[in-house]
C-alpha cells in the first residue's frame, strides 16, 4: 500500500508517526509512506526529512513547478 502526504509548511512527524503505527497493526503486508512536499520553507524540509528519514519505507520528494 502507498500512502501519500502532501506537505506545505507542517512537521510531517506527528502523522507519520500514528500511520506508521497503524500500519504495524494491521496485516496489510509492505507499506510505504510518501511525503510530497510543496515547496515548504527551509526549515519544514529539513525537520521533516530528519523525523522521517528513520525508516526506509518513508520518504520525501518535491514537487516540479512545469
């Protein structure tokens, strides 16, 4: 399962937390948590990318302006 999370300007690490909890509970088989950040302040991606990046079944991107 893929769960996504868009991010702009919130600590991801509350949310992530209690999903990735939820997801140990439940026989659901591979998870995988995906952060989409949309060009958050400097200080947004650099906490988040340290809460998260713990696991490796969690992750962050960003999003491309076209």
């Amino acid at each position: 399962m893929s769960i996504l999370l868009p991010v702009y300007q919130r600590s991801v690490h509350p949310l992530v937390e209690e999903l990735t909890q939820s997801c140990n509970q439940i026989p659901i088989g591979d998870y995988e948590i995906i952060c989409l950040d949309d060009f958050s302040d400097k200080e947004f991606k650099i906490g988040n990318k340290e809460n998260i990046d713990i696991d490796d079944r969690i992750f962050t991107t960003r999003m491309k302006v076209i």
